[in-house]
C-alpha cells in the first residue's frame, strides 16, 4: 500500500552532528538532568515520520531503534495521534480500578485474542515493561505459593529493584543499587554462536542447572524473552524452549514469555514465542503496543491472573484512557496495513543487504535475527572474542553520518537494528552503507 509521511523518507545532514542547537541542549541538559539518565547520542529530535527522525537543527536521521522498540508502526502515525487527542479531549483519566472505562477492556479483549493460545485469558494493564514484569512476578507467586523466579543468561528485564535482579549484567544495570531481592535465579541459555549446542542440548543443561542449583519444585515462575533484545538479540536454537515448556508443566511452573521488546508484529508475528512453537501461560507486553505512549500489559490463563486478590496489582495510570486509545489505534494499524508482513519484508531486505557481513568484515561474527530486530556481533578478528570498543566506534561515527543504531548484549559487543516495519529499502540500503564504512575501516 502506498503511505503518506510528513517527513521525506530520506537521509539529510546539513550540520554538523550534533547540531548548534543540539549542543546549546546538551549545555542545558548537563545542569538540569541527572546523569544517571544516560543518552547514545546527544543529538535532540523534534519530529519524525515513519523512519525518519528530524533534529532541532533540521537534520533528517535514519533511525534503526525505535526508542528501543516501541516505534515499530513509524514515527506520530497520524491514527495514532488522532486516536489520543481525541480521547484527551473527552477524558485523561478516572482510575480503572474506581470507575472503568471501555477502552481498558478492548485492549484486554484485543490481547487475548492476538496473544499465543486458545485458552481463556485475562490482562492487567500497567505503565511500563518492568511494572508488567513485576506483576507477572506477583501473579505467579500467588498461583503457585512458591517465591523462586527463574530468568535466563543475558536476560534484561528491567531497572526497578525487583526486575534488575532479574537482568542479568551488573553494569550499569544494577551495580551500586542493592540489595538484590531474593530468590531470583539466573540460568543458562541457548545461544548458538558462543555454545554451539542443539536446542535440546541446550534445554538439558539448562534443566540440570535448576535441578542441582534451585530446585524445580520452589520456583513459582520461568521468565524468558524468546528473542533477547538487550542481551544481544540472542535467538535460541530450535527446540530449547519446547523442552523448557514441557519441563514447567511437568513441575507445575508459570511459563513467561516477557515480549516487551519483541512482541506486537515486530519479529513478523504477533509474538515471537510463536517462532518457536510454544504457547506460554503468561506474557508481557509493552514498548510497540500503543505507538510511543506509556502502556504495557500482563496476559495469561485466567486461572492464573484471578489468583491475586482485588487490589493485589493495579496503578493509579495504568491503562489510562488515553494510552488505551492509542494502543486500539496501533492493533488497528498493524492489521489494516498489513504490518506483521511488512516486518518479514523488512527481514528479508536486511537479511539480503548485511547478511553477507560476516564474509566481507572479519569483526563481525555473526548477523542474526527475525523481522524487524537484528544483532550484530563483533568480534576481533579470527575469535569470539567481544570487540566492545569496535561497536561504540560504529554507533558514534553512523550517528555523525544521520544513522542512529542501538548498543547490545553482556559485553556490549552487539550492534543492534530495530527499524520501524515501515522502513523502505533504500533507507536500509543506505544506512547499511553508512555502517560498513566504520566496519571496513576496523576490518583492514
């Protein structure tokens, strides 16, 4: 189908980069911000359209993130701005929790109808990803009665107390920031570059690491993202989580699939959980489901989410009327313009534009990915060895040149690429080619 952007969907440097204005901003931002709020690249946006982002100095930048995943429809869809402004105009907020509103219950009614299974399911709606984690968290230990929460090598899911003990690095996650809450347990996964095990091979080292380090019968719930984003994109092999599905049921534990990052059409299904085959008991949603606005949500098996008490999770914004209406408008988006196929295009452009980096660029040592997300993992030349330092060098010199890329993985090593699905592929063409001129240099 033929879209309209407000912006031209082209790349177009006229200043320096950062920009005049972005470094009188950057003034500004150093006296007033906290410092923890760290920035990639201190060049400030005004507006965007579809893929492209336009600075306050009137720069047209590529961008390959999304803001991490959660433009995944393009940049101020004009639906979805209208979708918000008109619900602002009618009603900001009431509490769903004292008086509801409708919007709150068609999205619930949305999730279960897009998320994987054909169970009876129930949604809670919160403002964030690691609050959606932390209810699942709390939802599970109440099914269960039992506290162990289980996560995944190179896991992130998220910064609150509770969630960065379930990511996995400590910088700059959480070092400096405990105690940690307790029984939270990290357990190896599948990835295939580095272990060069099968999926059930994987799977079975996993299982006997629970067995002899935790314990099957305490943990309460199995928290896993089927795609990893922030660890590296990391995709397990074939098989590892259909057996780590089979061992949860076999031990009566609370199956997650924490798809904040790549849920909501972006890997070319509603869910990437769907790619491998296994249908969890709970997910998490958020980032991509209401096109920027704050909204992330808890859905599972009914039996599950009824088991906390009235009042037991909730929040005085979660699922506003207006992130609601937004979010209607994205599920009506994606399905209207045919999004989910638009992101196994965009896989197919990326796959035939960088696959082939792996032969041309000896530091990198392996591309990897589904749809609209892709790692790419650098490495010194000859090894596995993690090139942390080859990485900062591309996303500084492709950010100088209007091409903004995402940092990835334990050893940030890892270029990460989470284009909106509505990228063309001439602006993956020439934001692959701004790449390769820093992966040639640092090649040779």
């Amino acid at each position: 189908m033929t879209r309209e952007f407000s912006v031209p969907q082209q790349r177009n440097v006229v200043t320096e980069l950062p920009g005049p204005k972005s470094v009188d901003l950057q003034k500004r931002r150093v006296a007033s911000v906290s410092a923890g709020a760290g920035t990639l690249a201190n060049i400030y946006m005004e507006r965007g359209s579809g893929a492209i982002l336009v600075d306050v100095d009137g720069n047209q930048l590529i961008d390959l993130g999304c803001g991490i995943g959660v433009t995944t429809i393009g940049h101020a869809h004009p639906e979805v701005a209208a979708a918000a402004a008109e619900q602002a105009g009618k009603l900001t907020h009431t509490l769903f929790t004292v008086t509801p509103y409708e919007n709150y219950v068609r999205v619930a009614e949305k999730l279960a109808e897009i998320t994987p299974g054909d169970f009876e399911k129930h949604s809670i709606l919160v403002n964030s990803g690691a609050e959606a984690v932390e209810n699942a968290v709390k939802i599970a230990r109440k099914y269960t009665g039992r506290r162990a929460i289980v996560s995944l090598d190179h896991a992130f899911h998220g910064r609150t107390n509770l969630t960065m003990g379930m990511t996995y690095r400590p910088w700059p996650e959480r070092a400096g920031m405990g105690p940690i809450p307790a029984e939270l347990y990290s357990v190896p996964i599948s990835y295939p570059f580095r272990d060069g095990l099968s999926g059930e091979e994987a799977a079975e080292k996993t299982i006997d690491y629970i067995n002899t380090h935790i314990g099957a019968s305490e943990i309460a719930a199995f928290f896993v993202e089927p795609i990893q984003g922030d660890g590296g994109v990391i995709i397990p092999a074939d098989g590892f989580f259909k057996r780590i599905r089979e061992f949860c049921t076999e031990n009566g534990i609370v199956f997650v699939a924490d798809e904040i990052q790549a849920g909501i059409g972006r890997t070319g299904t509603w869910y990437s959980i769907e790619h491998h085959g296994v249908v969890p008991d709970l997910v998490t949603s958020a980032k991509g489901i209401a096109g920027g606005f704050p909204l992330a949500a808890v859905t599972g098996r009914a039996e599950i989410m009824d088991a906390v008490q009235p009042g037991g999770i909730g929040g005085t914004f979660g699922g506003n009327p207006v992130s609601t209406a937004a979010a209607l408008a994205v599920f009506d988006i994606i399905e209207k313009e045919n999004l989910i196929a638009e992101a196994q295009r965009v896989e197919k452009s990326l796959w035939a534009r960088i696959g082939d980096w792996p032969e041309r660029f000896p530091i990198v040592g392996e591309v990897r990915g589904k749809g609209a997300m892709f790692g790419v993992e650098l490495v010194h030349p000859g090894t596995k060895t993690p090139y942390p330092e080859a990485l900062k060098q591309v996303i500084t010199e492709a950010a100088t040149q209007g091409v903004i890329v995402l940092d990835a993985g334990s050893w940030d090593s890892v270029l990460r690429i989470m284009p909106s699905v509505v990228i063309s592929e001439e602006l993956i063409d020439d934001a692959a080619s701004v790449i390769e001129q820093t992966l040639a240099r640092l090649s040779a």
